[in-house]
C-alpha cells in the first residue's frame, strides 16, 4: 500500500523564473478583499475587548512617571 501520496520530489525553479514571480503584482478579487478584511475587524475588535493586563498597566505608569520627571 504505497501510493504516490508523499512519495514527490521538491521541483527546483531556476532563479531567473522566481524574479518574474516575485516582480509580478499579487492581486486578489473584491471578494476575497473583502472577506480579509471582515476578519481582521473581528479579530482586531474581539482583541479591544479584551481588558490591559495589570502588568502592561503598571508599565505604562512608570513610563508616564519618566516622562514627567524628565525635564525637556
């Protein structure tokens, strides 16, 4: 029982096809745009929801001290 499956070489592409591909513009519909996009928003509001850790509060305090401690 050993099919094909796993059993395929790594093709190797020369160089100079890798530049045209990597020069070439990527470039998505407007509804995998969309979709992208719809997901980061859910991601990057669920993570403002979350609340600032103590540690992170506690760091941000002493900055603020610094700062006014430090003449300009």
């Amino acid at each position: 029982m050993t099919g094909e499956k796993g059993n395929k070489l790594a093709r190797v592409i020369p160089e100079e096809f890798l530049d045209e591909k990597l020069t070439a513009e990527p470039k998505l519909d407007s509804t995998s745009q969309k979709r992208i996009g719809d997901q980061l928003r859910a991601m990057y509001d669920e993570l403002m929801q979350q609340p600032v850790p103590d540690r992170f509060k506690e760091l941000l305090e002493q900055l603020d001290k610094k700062d006014l401690e430090t003449p300009e």
